[in-house]
C-alpha cells in the first residue's frame, strides 16, 4: 500500500473527534445559556407589607406608568410622608429577604426573596447594611428615606419584580397588593393609583374569620358552605377536617381566603382547622364547628305484633330506633284504623299512653325522627285489639 494512503484512517478519526469535541462544547454552551438566560420558574411570591412606618400616612406622588415609571418599572410607586419631612424616615423591608444589590448613587438597596422575586428601595439616606447576603425579616428596617439621585425630593421609589436567573435579565415589575389590605391593580392610564394615602401597620399574626349559614354545634341534611378570609395573611394557607393541616408549608401559597363543604368530611361532626400564613412568616391556627352532616334516616322499631287491653288508655312501648350520626331524636305516632295513617303526635321517648280507647281494633304506627331532621319510614308496629 502506499505510503499516503497508510495514514487516511487516522486523519479520518482525528476529524471525528474533533467534531464529537466540537458538538460537546456547543451543547455545554448550549446548557450554560438555558442557564442564565431561560428564567427558572418563579416560586410563589412572598407577601409584601407596606415598607413605610408603621401607623403613619404616606401618599403615593407617582403611581404606575408614565413620568419615570415607563419602562420595566412600570408598577413602581414614589412615596412620601403625608404630616412629615419624609427625611430619615426608617423604611423597612416589604417581605423577608437577603441584600443582593446595593448602589450608592441613587440609594438603591434591592433584597432577593427566593427565586427570581426581589424587591427595590431607592433614595435612600443610607442603609442599615449593604452586605450581601445580610437577611432582613419582614418589617426590620433596612434603610431610612432620602433624596440620593433625586436632589430636593426626599421619597421613596419602591418597586417589586421578577428577573432571569442572574438577577437583570428580563426584569419585570409586578402590580403591588399589601397585607395591610391595599390591592393596587393595573387600571390604565398614567399615574395609577397617585395620590392614593396609605398606612402600614405593625407586624401582627393572621387572623381568620369564618362566614357560614351554619351554626357550630348544629346537625345539617344538606351540604354546608364554610368560608373564611385571612386578615394579614398573603403568605398562604392550609386547611383540613378534623385535624390540624401541616404545618411545615402552606397547601396554597399567597391565597387569603378560601371553602370547605362539609359534604366532602363526609356524615358525622366536623371541625374544620385553617392555618394561615402571614408576610412575616407567622402562623395562625384557627377551627370553626364543631358541625354535623347526616343524610341517613334512623333505623326503624323492630314490630311488637298485636296486643290486646281492656277499655280506657293503653301504655305502649317497643324497642327504639337507631342512628349512627346525630342520634334519634324521637317518634311521631298513630294509632287508628287508617293502614297508611300518620300524625303529628310526638314523643321523645320509644313509649307513649293513649287517650282512652273505645271497643275496637287500632293500628299503631311510627316514624323515627333523628335530631338532624331525617325521618324514616311509617311503619306498622302491630295491632291493639280493646275489649268491652
């Protein structure tokens, strides 16, 4: 074989492995850009309480859109003390987080709160650690108000948003809603929302407030509606029949109100328990009922067969009812000649006397009633047959 033919195989190999690198190093990059570029999916936002003083009145000069708010800080508000210098003024941290970017020009202190969620306070004075990394509870002042970047105006430009992975790419504001009970929506138009008065409120846990035509303590035939609305909740909830939901994490993130039908608990008496979550990571529990549910009629008296007795009143008894829910409540009672009779006559008890009874043959009939309201069937339980 000739000599420059002896060595093709290898050339053809070498350029194998240089195409397999090749493909190697573009699918590593291909994995690094995914990485950084294609945003994560966003973990639940946290809830946020107004970064203001608590128990003070600050107005919102600029609200969503237009002015200095129209590119991805669209749903940033500017917020300045209603009866107060606005200078100094102790701002604190919206929701729990860790100090991930800080800009002394204009002030500029941003937390991260897990994921890609993050929370932006510019003009401040100063702040209280712009050490990365340093993690602020909900509520804990992180910075005091100023005017860095914006000379005379003393405010503060607050802003909640959502990045790529690498904390700039893809920045986008999100429309704000507070624990304190503020929802503040896109609307349209510019300045949304301006001139709005806001007042935050001090850190307290959530509270829970049940509505309900039910009555706790009470049996039901129908299915039951139980609502409840958290009040500074936001940072989600769990719920549960008849024992406590868990307490590790919420079932539902950032909801504030919820049901329950106590169709779903199935027959018996029910508790329904809430635990709520609140910005600052504080939990409630709280529990409505007990309540019962029971749809199934009670067992009907086993029959006594005739009987005979003399003139006048005659006693009656047999063996009562049963009901496995909410409990026989008691009878209702006929004694006639009527095969398919019925009253209203009522006894708690499975024993009754009669009004005195002339010569003749009577039916005696009941129908069990339970304390829920069910009510089984007439039934014949035997005859009396009165002598002379």
């Amino acid at each position: 074989m000739p000599r420059s033919h002896a060595f093709l195989p290898c050339r053809s190999n070498e350029r194998r492995a240089t195409t397999f690198h090749l493909l190697l190093w573009l699918l590593a990059l291909c994995l690094f850009l995914i990485t950084i570029l294609i945003p994560r999916p966003l973990q639940a936002a946290p809830s946020l309480i107004l970064p203001t003083p608590p128990g003070e009145d600050w107005r919102i000069l600029q609200g969503y859109a237009c002015g200095t708010h129209n590119s991805w800080d669209r749903y940033s508000l500017d917020l300045a003390q209603v009866n107060g210098p606005t200078y100094n003024a102790p701002i604190r941290a919206a929701a729990g987080g860790a100090v991930w970017y800080w800009e002394s020009g204009s002030g500029t202190l941003i937390l991260r709160h897990g994921g890609n969620f993050f929370t932006m306070y510019t003009h401040l004075a100063r702040a209280v650690s712009t050490q990365p990394g340093r993690y602020f509870q909900a509520g804990e002042t992180l910075g005091f108000a100023g005017d860095r970047g914006s000379p005379g105006v003393p405010h503060l430009h607050f802003t909640a948003f959502t990045a790529r992975s690498d904390g700039w790419s893809g920045k986008q504001s999100v429309p704000l809603r507070f624990a304190e009970g503020y929802d503040l929506p896109e609307i349209g138009g510019c300045n949304q929302h301006g001139g709005k008065i806001l007042r935050a409120a001090s850190i307290k846990a959530p509270e829970v407030a049940f509505r309900s035509a039910a009555q706790p303590g009470q049996w039901y035939t129908t299915d039951q509606r139980i609502e409840f609305v958290v009040a500074w909740g936001g940072g989600g909830l769990s719920q549960a029949w008849n024992r406590e939901p868990p307490g590790d994490a919420p079932m539902f993130a950032r909801v504030t109100d919820g049901y329950a039908q106590i169709a779903d608990a199935g027959e018996g008496m029910h508790t329904l328990k809430v635990r709520a979550w609140g910005p600052d990571g504080r939990v409630t529990l709280a529990e409505f009922g007990p309540i019962g549910y029971d749809v199934t009629p009670p067992s009907a008296p086993a029959p006594f067969g005739d009987l005979s007795a003399p003139a006048g009143p005659v006693a009656l008894q047999w063996q009562p009812a049963s009901d496995a829910h909410s409990g026989v409540k008691g009878y209702r009672i006929y004694v006639g000649a009527n095969p398919e009779g019925a009253s209203d006559w009522f006894t708690a008890e499975p024993a009754v006397k009669t009004e005195p009874l002339a010569p003749g043959r009577y039916l005696v009939r009941v129908q069990a009633l339970d304390v829920a309201g069910n009510a089984g069937p007439w039934i014949t339980l035997g005859a009396i047959t009165v002598s002379p």
